[in-house]
C-alpha cells in the first residue's frame, strides 16, 4: 500500500506478492495531444508535497476498508511531462476482478478531487495555463498551498 509523487517517468512493473491475488487492475492516466478541442504541446504538475503524500495515502487506506481488496498503490508526477508520458499510475490487486476495478476507479477520483496537485497546459499557440484549478488565484499564484497544514 503506498501513495507516492515523483519527478520521474513512471516504468511500472506490476506485483502483488499476495497468493490470493486473481485480478490486478492497472490504470495509468497519461499525457494527450488534444485538450478541451486545443492541441496541448506538454503539462506540468505542481504539488504540495507533504500534504499531497499524507492525502495519497489516506485514499489509498479507504479503499483498502470499502472495498475487498488484498493491495492498492498510485504514484503521481510532477514537474514537465510530455505527450504520451504517464502522469499517474493506480494498481488496485483483489481476488476478484470487480473489486479491483471499483477500487481503481475511487482512488482516480478521490486523487482528482483531494489531492493538492496542479496541472499546467501548454498549448500549440503559445498559451500555458492552469487548467481545472478552482483554487487559484487569478494570477495563477498557488497561494493556496501557504493554507495547508498538516
């Protein structure tokens, strides 16, 4: 069980030492060409670390309770990424297939939702914004990260 940001491309190799283990569901959400109908050249990912990690593994904890899985881990980017790069990885391993695709799916959402990780987009035409960011400033600061404590 693990949560992780990382600076790196992800190269994932999945394993679930677990005997019972009959389904893992991998899902890795990665870097498009197109966005909203703009052609988008590169992102970056911002995060607050510290709260970021403890939040990541607060989700990846709920859905070990809710649902009936043996194992779960995502790994987040951050810093510049390309097209096709992946930008997240969830691993969700059960002894069933369903519950390892319910458990994937909760720990995307929960990770979009509650996670302080921004996106940058970098469009075809020059323009980089901060995109689905309902915490920003209209400047594009990040002042919203001097709000958050552990």
């Amino acid at each position: 069980m693990s949560f992780q940001l990382t600076n790196q491309p992800i190269n994932h190799l999945i394993k679930s030492l677990h005997p019972h283990t009959g389904g893992i569901v991998t899902f890795d959400g990665r870097v498009r060409a197109i966005n909203d109908g703009r052609e988008v050249l590169s992102l970056e990912y911002e995060a607050y670390p510290e709260l970021a990690v403890h939040e990541g593994h607060a989700i990846i904890r709920e859905a070990l309770e809710q649902f009936d899985i043996l194992d779960a881990c995502a790994t987040h980017r951050t810093g510049h990424l390309v097209i096709g790069d992946i930008a997240v990885c969830i691993m969700s391993a059960a002894v069933h297939r369903k519950e390892a695709f319910e458990a994937t799916e909760y720990i995307i959402n929960a990770i979009k939702a509650r996670v302080p990780i921004w996106k940058k987009e970098y469009y075809s035409d020059g323009e980089a914004i901060w995109v689905r960011c309902d915490s920003c400033a209209d400047d594009n600061s990040h002042a919203v990260k001097e709000a958050f404590s552990l």
